[in-house]
C-alpha cells in the first residue's frame, strides 16, 4: 500500500475503532445511573450498606481486570486488535443479560466479574490508535477517544436515568443490545492494521499481570509516568464509585436528575477532549498539558466534595473537564518511550494500573463515603459521637483532590527535563 493511499485508509480504521468505543460508552453510560440504585434496594434503602457492597464489587470488576488486560493486550500483540475488540463486545452483551435478570446481589457480582474479564475493548483501543496514529498525533487522537467517552456520557446517562425511571433494569437489556449490536458492526467494518510481521509471540512471561508491568522499567521516565497514571486513576474511582449515591444523599438528585448531570459532564468532555486537546497541546506541549489537566482536576474534586447546594456542584463540572487534558497527553508520551510491536503489551500495563487502582479504589472511597454519613442507629455510642463530630459526605472527593496534586507534582518532577 502506498503512502497516498494508506493515510485515508489509516483515518477510515481510527474512525472505525472510535465507533466501537462510543457504541461501548453509550451501553456503559446507560447502567450507570441505576446499578447504585439497584443494589441498594437488595438492602431495602440502607445507602451506607450499599455503599460497601458497591464498592466491593467494584473491587471484583478490578481484580478481574488487573488479572485479564494483561492477557487480553497480549493476545492482541499476537492476533491484532480486531478479534479482542469483537470478543469483548461480545462479552460484554452477556454481561448485562446477566445484571438485566439478577434476582439478588450474588447475580450483580456475577455480571460485574464477567464485565471486568470482557472490557478489554478500551485498552485494546488505544493500542489500535497507537497502530494507525504518527507518535507526533497521538495526545489528539488519544483526545477523540476522550470525546466519543464523553458522548457516551452525553447520551448513555441520560438515557439510562429515563429508561431506569420507568424500570430499573430496562437499561441493562438496552445496554446489552448496544453490546451486541456493537459486536456485529465490528465484525463487518472494523480492520486489522497490526500487521503480522509486527506481531510479538504470546509468552506469558509478558501476559501475567505482573510480567506486563516490567515493561513500564524499560524506560525511566515510563516508572513516573505510570505513578502519575496509578494517582489519576485512583483518583478517578471515586466517580462510579461513590457519585450517585453521594448525589441522591446529599442533594436528593434521583436517577433522572443524575442522568442529566452526567450528560453535562460529557458535554463539557467532549468539548475539551475533543476539540481543545489539540490545539492545548500544540500550544503548551505534553508536559504542559499534563500539569494542567491535573491542577484543573484537583480543584475540581475539591468543589464537588466542598458544595453544599447541587447547583455549586455542577459549578464544578467545566473545571473537572479540564482534567481531560492529562490522560491523553500522558498516554502519548508513554507510547513514544516503546517500539509499535509493544503497544497491545503497554496498553495491557496501563490497564493494569487502572485495575489496582480498581482494587483498592471503590473500597477506600465507598468505606471513607460510609464512615462520614453512617446512620447513628448503626453506630456505637463511642463511634455515634465520633461520627456525628466528622459528619461530611464529600470527604471522598477532597481525598481524590489530594491524590491528583501529588500526582502533578510527580508529573512536573519526571518530566522536567522536557519541554
């Protein structure tokens, strides 16, 4: 294939691959609003025992994510991107079949282990765009990734707050259509672009999660990197986690209401992944926009978790937007720092991150939710007194902010000697 005729080809497989990912956002985002909601009718209205439970099978969905993208990025590395993505779909379809039908809790943990087994499709994603992406394009077409998240965001909340309104598990049959409808459109018009003889023999060496991790040493700006990664998506797991139920005790927001808020927060994503991204990062470079991203994120949290009015909150929704700008940027200076036939084996560290983060993420959040807003009733009368004098919900949030200004400073620290 010639240069001339392999630039438009290379856009078509992109725009193939951003397709899939917003038909996976759109089936994600239409859940959740009502899976919190779901669990906590199992507990007849206890939020602070929904709370833990919610967090726990957070930690279910992470563990099974932590063990498999290692393996699933590898699998990639060997056969392409095109039969991971398909089967994820796939996957993921009987996922919500399975939540759709739960008839008590041990059904929901059931859907979210095979959820975190089949969501393999994200990472597998950015190992494509790495593929068909000059290195000197990636921070913005890492960016149009961020954009179809957020118009997931726009409509999948927004739907799933109206469809769970009049049923709470209509949106899982919707989700699972949108899975496997997805499925089929990529069976039919998703390309490979990993070519065989770029394709890494699977060893398992590299598949086991911690194999896929000492990928991250070959490079020492990659270990900084990854720690600025590890912070950001710990962060960020105080957002399923703890948001929806923080929103409904705090504010009295509903699903509807939520479903709104969230189709804010696409908006406001969309607009800064995918057309600011670019033209911030031409303009300030990498490092630049990476520090941005995560001052803007912090502040964020920190009106989120300070707001005492659900209007102050959504005050903090185009200032969050702005923490975008940090997961592309860092995902392309990562990609530089590794050869194309390693970018499935990179991707599948970087969801690695993401799953132990995933693992201690919702416990920590949800537990650190349920501790500040725990019923008295539930409580010693030495732990009634103590819980009375700390009583403050968003405490989670303002412990993300933390998270996120040291990772800014390991950021500025790691990447100082570039421009």
């Amino acid at each position: 294939m010639s240069d001339q005729s392999a630039t438009p080809a290379r856009r078509a497989a992109a725009l193939f691959i951003l397709v899939t990912v917003f038909l996976d956002m759109l089936s994600f985002g239409i859940i959740i609003p009502v899976l919190p909601k779901l669990v906590e009718e199992f507990f007849s209205g206890d939020t602070a025992q929904a709370a833990v439970l919610y967090g726990l099978m957070g930690t279910a969905w992470a563990f099974m994510q932590f063990f498999c993208s290692p393996i699933q990025g590898a699998l990639s590395d060997r056969f392409g991107r095109r039969p991971v993505v398909l089967l994820s779909n796939l996957g993921l379809g009987l996922d919500y079949i399975v939540m759709a039908l739960a008839p008590n809790v041990a059904w929901l943990v059931a859907g979210r282990i095979i959820s975190g087994m089949a969501s393999s499709s994200f990472s597998t994603a950015g190992a494509y765009i790495a593929d068909v992406t000059p290195p000197g394009q990636r921070a913005a077409a890492f960016g149009k990734i961020g954009m179809v998240f957020g118009l997931g965001f726009i409509f999948g909340p927004a739907l799933g707050g109206w469809l769970g309104a009049i049923d709470p598990r209509l949106p899982f049959w919707g989700a699972a259509a949108l899975s496997l409808m997805n499925a089929c459109y990529g069976f039919f018009v998703l390309p490979e672009f990993l070519p065989p003889g770029k394709r890494t023999p699977f060893a398992w060496a590299r598949a086991n999660p911690v194999g896929s991790l000492t990928l991250l040493r070959s490079h020492h700006e990659l270990v900084g990197l990854a720690t600025v990664a590890f912070l950001g998506y710990l962060a960020h797991a105080v957002l399923p986690s703890v948001s929806v139920l923080y929103m409904g005790y705090r504010y009295g927001w509903g699903p509807a209401s939520v479903g709104l808020m969230m189709a804010g927060v696409g908006v406001a994503a969309m607009i800064v992944q995918g057309g600011l991204i670019g033209p911030i990062t031409n303009r300030f470079g990498e490092r630049r926009t990476v520090l941005m991203g995560l001052l803007c994120g912090s502040v964020g949290f920190s009106v989120y978790g300070l707001a005492p009015e659900g209007w102050i909150f959504c005050l903090g929704i185009p200032v969050m937007a702005f923490w975008g700008l940090t997961g592309p940027a860092t995902q392309s200076l990562m990609t530089r720092r590794v050869s194309s036939s390693e970018q499935g084996q990179l991707q599948g560290a970087i969801a690695s991150i993401n799953g132990v983060t995933g693992l201690i993420g919702p416990t920590l959040f949800t537990q650190t939710f349920a501790f500040f807003i725990w019923s008295n009733s539930d409580l010693s009368a030495q732990s009634q007194s103590l819980s009375a004098s700390w009583e403050f919900p968003g405490a989670p949030f303002v412990l993300a902010s933390f998270m996120l200004l040291s990772a800014a400073v390991i950021a500025w620290r790691t990447t100082k000697a570039k421009g």
